[in-house]
C-alpha cells in the first residue's frame, strides 16, 4: 500500500498525516485496516475509505492531545507527511512519557471499569435491562487496563491473542477474570453468525460510517481461520466502543436491547451477573493497589 498516494489522492497534505494501528508496527492479519491520523484539529468521527483492496479508517487528531487513552494509541505511529516537523516533535514526547501515560490510561480504564460495575449493580436493584450490558463493559474496561499495564495500546483484533502471551505476574493474572465474565467459552459458530449480524446492525445505527463493512471482514477471517474465541471477543469490544458513545442516552432507547442482547450475548441471570461484577469490582481495586503501590 503507498501511502503516501493515497493522502495525495484524498487531499490530505495540508497537515502532519501518522500512520498506526497493527499494521504500522508488522503485526497484522490480512483482514486488517489501515489506521491513518490527519492532524488538523477537526473533532469529526472516523471515516472509512475502500482504496487498492484494503479498507483505510481516517481518523482526526491534535497535536495539542492531552488525553492518555487517545496518546497511547499514537504509541509506535509511523510518519508519513510532516512538513513542518511538529508531528515528529509530538511523537518524541510521547516516547519520553510512554510509561507514564500507559499507566495513566490503565487507571482511567479502571475507573471506567468500576463505573460499570456500579450500574450493573444499580440496573440488578432496578431491572434496568441494560445491567448485562454494562457488565459487558466493565469486562472490555479491565481487559483495557491489564493492557496498557503492558504498554501495549489495545487493539480488540489481536488483544485476546496478546493477553495469553503476557508473562505471568500480580497484574496479569485478572486477565483470567476478563474471560470468566466476558464469555467467549460460550463461542460457537451459530452463536457467532448472530452476534455478527446484530453487531454490524449496532455500529450501522451508531456509526454510521461503513465500520460493518471492517467487521464483517475480520470476523471471516476469525471463523475461516477458528479462531472463534478471538471473534467472540473482538465482536464483544466493538459492541463496547459503540455502547460507549451513547452510554449517556441509552436508557432513552429500550428498543436497542432487542439488538444488544444478542450482539453481546448478554447473561439473563441477575444472580450470576452480580457475581461477575463483583468479580471485575475485586480485580479492578487490586490492580488499582499495585499500580498505586509501584
């Protein structure tokens, strides 16, 4: 892929462009995207572009970015047009703080987690049929976090491949409480069709941007391949990312449960729900400890 061409072709040399993601840094399946990051400022989602066969996800930034969960990501980032060098300046400071602001986005990521903990628990009191859902998420959050005490930015299609690998120690041993409460001993191809289905039916409606079209690709390659537990889980996370940006105003939308309760596989057992949050609760204040301890 030349880069370089494409940012020509679309009109994107009027600011700094990085390249990131997997395949910025050589780990990568043939189903995956290019991430590229124009540094204009803009506050625009992400756009999606098909060029030479491969999928291109456009994302915005600013080089004034302060917040770890966003930096993090930017970890690694190859430079493809910097005229004026800030981009390289940018991306030196964040090398220099790199321990720094893993560490600072794993503890937004607990927070986050415990948050979800506490609406799961809330939504149990008050048969809000969205509990499961946010149990879900509170899952994803402390899988966040176990990663980016890792140094590694999180990337859902090769996360669940990555955390086996991680060396065993006090912080990666919760990971063992990420796959108890998200589910993917529950894979199956059956179950896996209809999450994919109801999955690309959420990100359309929230979206909006051709991202059903990614997923549907890596999600063939998942199952082509069987590696049905990684899809469970990669299916899972972006059900999050979407669940997310509209977290604020989904209590507005009952409907969306119909859709929800097979994209996540959502668990019905209020009893055993509470249980797993509690779970993600204990493993989300231990790791809160022993990073505050360090």
């Amino acid at each position: 892929m030349d880069l370089k061409k494409f940012i020509a072709d679309q009109s994107l040399t009027n600011f700094p462009v990085g390249f990131g993601g997997c395949r910025s840094i050589n780990s990568f399946f043939d189903s995956c995207d290019y991430d590229i990051t124009i540094f204009d400022n803009k506050s625009e989602t992400e756009k999606i572009i098909s060029y030479d066969n491969n999928f291109i996800k456009i994302h915005h930034g600013s080089l004034n970015e302060t917040n770890s969960n966003i930096l993090v990501k930017y970890d690694g980032m190859q430079i493809i047009h910097d005229e004026s060098w800030e981009l390289r300046m940018f991306l030196s400071k964040i090398k220099e703080k790199r321990s720094i602001l893993y560490t600072d986005n794993a503890k937004n990521c607990l927070f986050s987690s415990l948050f979800c903990c506490e609406k799961t628990k809330e939504g149990i009191n008050t048969s809000n049929v969205f509990s499961s859902c946010w149990q879900i998420c509170a899952s994803y959050f402390l899988a966040d976090a176990i990663y980016s005490l890792n140094l590694s930015a999180p990337n859902p299609t090769h996360m669940l491949d990555m955390m086996r690998k991680f060396k065993k120690n006090q912080i990666n041993e919760h990971i063992s409480t990420v796959t108890q409460t998200v589910g993917i001993e529950r894979a199956t191809l059956p179950l896996l069709d209809r999450m994919i289905k109801s999955t690309i039916g959420f990100s359309d409606k929230v979206e909006q941007n051709n991202h059903s079209k990614i997923i549907q690709q890596k999600s063939d390659y998942f199952i082509k391949n069987s590696m049905l537990s990684d899809c469970y889980f990669y299916l899972g996370y972006i059900n999050r990312d979407n669940f997310e940006k509209i977290k604020d105003k989904i209590d507005h939308q009952p409907d969306l449960i119909h859709i929800l309760r097979v994209a996540f596989d959502i668990e019905a057992d209020s009893n055993l729900l509470e249980q797993q949050a509690k779970l993600i609760q204990k493993s989300c204040n231990t790791v809160l400890s022993l990073v505050s301890g360090a």
